[in-house]
C-alpha cells in the first residue's frame, strides 16, 4: 500500500524546490543522467505511450550549437548550467505500442489519425517532462525548466531526420541559491481549484 511521503521528501521535490538561474560548477555525471531517465520512464503514460525524447546537452559543443536559438533572457544561464535537457516527444510514438502496450493492438487507434497523435505526444510527453523534473529533484539535482527558445531551430538541429519535436528546455546541476529571487505567489486553493 502507498504511504505519505515524510515532509522533507515533499519540501525537496515540491514546497522548498526553485527554478535555478545560477549553477555551481560541479560536474553531473552520465551515471546520475542515466538514473534520472530510469526513474522517470517508469512514471505512466497513457497506453504506456512514452513519447517523450530527450536530448542531454553536456558538451562544449553541443551548447555553441544551442546558444544562438535561446532568447536573450535564457543565454547565460543555459551556457553556465553543467548540462540542459531538451525534452521533445515523437509523433511516431505509436509505431511502438506493439511493445510497449503489446495486449492489444493500440497502434491502430493512433495510426492515419494525425490529430489524435499529436494531442497524445505532445500531452503525455509534457507529463513525462514533469517526471523528469520530479526525478532530477528527487536524486538530488536542481532544475531550471524553461521556454524562451526557437522550436524549428533547435528540431532542425538537434531532431534532423526524425519526427521528434521539441517542447521545452531545462538545465539540471547543482543551483546556486545566491541566483534565486524572491519566491513568486502561488493561487489558493480555491483560486485554482473545486471539490464537486
């Protein structure tokens, strides 16, 4: 049976977790990127569809390549982030029910109905950036998700040749608390919500 998590865990991944804009320079390591992506796959999709596609941004080069398609405001904190996820989702998403979902034949609901596959990737691949952000979170890494960019630049130069298409950006690392602004207001409960 699932149990409440203890206050600390929920403090780290939800009431005391910031948007970074400053990074310490302390290195992420592939294992720590590998762990991340192992813990967020494993968070559900609709028909277990999983289209989400990232694209870990490290190297010296792979950021010259980014640089010029971030929005002014997004530039230095990008570059000085120790690496920046590009989170996409792929319209070809359904071509790989037959394993992902193989009890049933779930490509035929998406296949010739273009629509259908672009509300469902682009849907469930937004939920799977959350999970990245929970997961980075949880492990330890802070996050600084973002928009503020060219999608047809950054899908031509990082997604050439494939169906993927990007949605939005966010540098994982350490974050320098000195970076961080006052927090923003949040609605209330009954602002934002309604028990019916």
């Amino acid at each position: 049976m699932t149990k409440p998590l203890d206050a600390a865990v929920l403090d780290q991944l939800f009431d005391d977790a910031r948007t970074h804009n400053k990074w310490q320079d302390r290195d992420v390591p592939d294992q720590l990127l590998h762990s991340l992506i192992d813990h967020m796959k494993m968070a559900p999709t609709s028909a277990n569809c999983s289209p989400a596609r990232i694209i870990f941004v490290r190297s010296r080069d792979a950021k010259r390549r980014l640089e010029p398609m971030l929005d002014e405001g997004n530039r230095a904190k990008t570059m000085a982030a120790p690496v920046t996820a590009i989170i996409g989702y792929d319209l070809d998403f359904y071509e790989h029910l037959p394993k992902l979902f193989p009890h049933t034949n779930a490509r035929a609901w998406f296949a010739g109905n273009e629509k259908k596959i672009a509300d469902t990737a682009f849907r469930n691949g937004s939920l799977q950036g959350g999970y990245l952000i929970i997961a980075a979170r949880a492990l330890g890494l802070d996050c600084g998700p973002m928009s503020g960019f060219d999608n047809a630049a950054v899908d031509a130069e990082f997604f050439k040749g494939t169906k993927v298409r990007s949605n939005f950006l966010c540098s994982l690392g350490y974050g320098d608390p000195s970076g961080l602004r006052p927090r923003s207001p949040r609605f209330s409960f009954d602002e934002m919500a309604k028990i019916l």
